[in-house]
C-alpha cells in the first residue's frame, strides 16, 4: 500500500484550491472559515470568502486533501491520496510505503439547529455557531471522517502514524 503525495514550493492559495473541489478549512489572523470549493473559489454560508489574508487551508474530498500554508514567505502546497492519477500534473511527487490505513472520525462540537442553502448550523454554548456544508437533521451532530497511514519504521520495524487525511464531514449516526 502506498500514500501517493505531491509539493510545490512557491504555490499561491489559488494553485492549492485548483488541485481538488470540496470542503475546505481556512485560517486568517482573525477568523476560521469553513468552505465549500468549487471550481478553485471558496464559498461560505454567505456566499464567497475574501481569501487575502488566509495564511493556511486544508481542502478535502474522499479522495485527495491539500494542504497550504503561507508562513510569510511564500506558499507551500501539499497534497495525499490514495490515486496517483489524482496528484495535480508539474508538482514534485513522492509515494510513501504504508502497512495499514486506519478509518477515525472526530465528533464536531455543537448540535444542528436547522439547514439553509445546504449547510447546517451546529450551535453549542461554549463556541456559538459553526456552519458546516453538509445538511444534518435536527439535534444531531457532525463528524470528521479520517484516514490514518501508518508505517512501519525502518530500524526497529516499530508502527506510526505516517499522516492522516481528512475525508468528508457528515452526520454521526446515533446519540452521541
């Protein structure tokens, strides 16, 4: 099994959001988005996000995730996946030797509290109101579907973590 990978030195936001549609998780100095990309631009509930002072953003679908990050000096894009095919064409690329690939999820805070346009309101009293592009009943709440890549080290043949790639945010079945 292989982690399929791919860099750029020097990518800007808009090379990072091209790579693949879907959900995504945006930084600025003042606020946390989350997105729904589409065709390289990043919509909110509200509609478009003014991307100029994002310094860092993960993209995901069930297939690839990028990563991008500004520290000051310029971007660096990364992206994983398990289809070669879906690495973006001129990137620097790298395949990483797995031994397992583990399913995990995170639980989102807050419970839905109604649907518009597609996307959930997921309230809780200690963080307010986070939307999330995915629409979950009433009272229910949010996962975070994970992959895990674990790898085996070469000296002692001892397991890690190599990296995880988020999936797809959708509803937790259940009462969580």
């Amino acid at each position: 099994m292989k982690l399929h990978t791919a860099s750029r030195d020097g990518a800007s936001l808009a090379d990072a959001l091209a790579v693949c549609d879907g959900i995504g998780f945006l930084a600025t100095p003042w606020e946390h988005h989350v997105v729904r990309v589409r065709g390289g631009r990043a919509f909110g509930v509200d509609g478009p996000v003014d991307l100029a002072a994002v310094y860092e953003g993960r993209v995901f679908n069930s297939v690839v995730e990028v990563r991008w990050l500004d520290p000051g000096d310029g971007g660096r894009a990364s992206v994983l996946t398990d289809d070669v095919a879906s690495l973006p064409a001129g990137w620097d690329s790298a395949d990483v030797e797995t031994i397992d690939r583990v399913p995990g999820s995170y639980l989102v805070w807050g419970r839905a509290a109604g649907v518009r346009d597609g996307w959930t309101a997921l309230t809780a009293a200690r963080i307010g109101t986070l939307h999330v592009p995915v629409e979950i009943p009433e009272g229910g709440r949010a996962l975070i579907r994970t992959c895990e890549y674990v790898g085996r080290e070469t000296k002692h043949g001892n397991a890690h973590v190599i990296d995880e790639r988020l999936i797809a945010i959708e509803a937790a079945e259940g009462d969580t």
